[in-house]
C-alpha cells in the first residue's frame, strides 16, 4: 500500500492508501505498484484506474495531467 491523491485546479479527486494505479502516459499505460522508482512524467487522455487492498476499483476520466512518484507516495495533477 501507497499514499495516493488526485486532484485538480478545483477539488480534490482522491486521497488515500492504494495497492496500485494504472495511468494513461504520453509514452504508454503505466501501473505504479508501491516501491516505484521515483518518476515524473505527463499523461495524456484516457482513465486512471485505482486499486484499493479490499479489491475494489475505482475509475477516473483525464484529458491531461503530470504524474509525480516519489518515496513518499504519488500525486497526480490533473
């Protein structure tokens, strides 16, 4: 499990602990598991899919946005 929040301009979208997000990056679909390498990079349009530790899913839209992970946890900035 990892820290993660999504949030725009306006609200935050989700805040919490997660075993997994998969993004939709300029560069191809990336999934961040917990120990990621830490990383920056941007994301383009499509969904980002997040996986809680009971199983569930949760799905969100994104036109665009920049994805940072770092020790600490991820941040995504839509």
């Amino acid at each position: 499990m990892f820290p993660l929040t999504i949030t725009t301009v306006t609200k935050q979208l989700f805040a919490g602990d997660v075993r997994s997000v998969t993004l939709p990056g300029v560069s191809g679909e990336l999934t961040i598991l917990k120990d990621h390498v830490p990383l920056i990079t941007t994301l383009k349009k499509g969904a980002i899919t997040v996986r809680s530790s009971g199983g569930g899913e949760e799905s969100y839209p994104v036109e665009r946005g920049i994805l940072e992970v770092s020790r600490s946890g991820a941040v995504v900035l839509l």
